[in-house]
C-alpha cells in the first residue's frame, strides 16, 4: 500500500514502512493520505481524490483543543481528553 504521509513523525514512518507500506511523496499514487502533525489544513479538492482514504491522527479530542500544544489546552480549559 502506498502512503501520502503529511508528517514530520519518524515513528509514524517506521511503523508504517515496517508494516508493508510504500511513502510516496505524490499524491496522484498514493492509496492512503496520513496526517500527523500536519499544520496545514488539507484543500478539499486533495480530500476529493481519496474518498473515504485519508486519516488525520490529533492528539485531543476534537473539536476541543485543536491546533498547537492540545494536551496543555485541554487541562487548562478542562475540557475533555483525548485522541481522534
């Protein structure tokens, strides 16, 4: 299988490569879209391209807490805790 992966993440990356999937860096070939990490929001016409095929990994609970430093925010704000 073959993975956009929109992360800086080299755990992500090796587990994935150990797992059996190819990083590619061009949309147009990729199976999957992964992000982690990722500060840039991803345009709809890409989402498009991988319907029901792309997974945004974020360390809260969204919508709580997006953005930078999400595990302080959310124990700051006391609102729930989490991943999505």
């Amino acid at each position: 299988m073959k993975v956009l992966l929109l992360s800086q993440s080299l755990e992500l990356k090796n587990y994935l490569e150990n797992d059996g999937c190819e990083i590619v860096q061009d949309a147009l070939v990729a199976d999957f879209i992964v992000s982690y990490g990722h500060r840039e929001i991803i345009s709809k016409d890409i989402l498009d391209l991988f319907p029901r095929r792309a997974i945004n990994l974020h360390t809260s609970s969204l919508p709580w807490n997006r953005g930078a430093s999400p595990n302080f925010w959310s124990f700051f704000r006391h609102t729930p805790k989490g991943v999505t």
